[in-house]
C-alpha cells in the first residue's frame, strides 16, 4: 500500500496541498538542465523531461519531492 492509499484509509481523500504550486517560477533553460545534469541535453529530451516533472508535480503527494522539482525551476522576478 503507498502512502496516498494509507491517506485515503485514514482520511477519507488525498489533501489539496499535498500538489506542488508552481506560480512564480518557471522551468530552467535547456542549457541551466544541462548544467545540472552535468551533460548535453537535446531538445527533445528537454521536452520529456519538462513533461515528466509537470507530471509529477501533478499526482497526490507531490510536495515530498519539492526540494528536487525546484532544482529545475527557477523564481521569476516580481515588478
């Protein structure tokens, strides 16, 4: 049993807050992935991996892996 079934047994419904907001942020560049990453990204990998962390932060209990999905998002400035 995974913790969003353990939740649902307890609770009776997965917590709204347990999805990430991203408003005020945005992904960072190709070129910011591939520092991170420590190699050459293409363009279509990008892409994939932009969709699977927009996945992710979208499934019940996404705020456990903020601190990793943030890595590649970057603030963006008020004003």
């Amino acid at each position: 049993m995974d913790h969003a079934d353990q939740v649902r047994r307890k609770q009776g419904s997965v917590p709204k807050d347990s999805q990430i907001i991203s408003v005020g942020s945005t992904w960072v560049s190709m070129e910011s992935f591939s520092q991170i990453l420590g190699e050459k990204i293409t363009e279509e990998m990008y892409a994939q991996l932009v969709a699977a962390l927009e996945n992710l932060m979208t499934i019940p209990f996404a705020h456990m892996e903020r601190d990793f999905i943030f890595k590649y998002r970057k603030m963006l400035g008020g004003g």
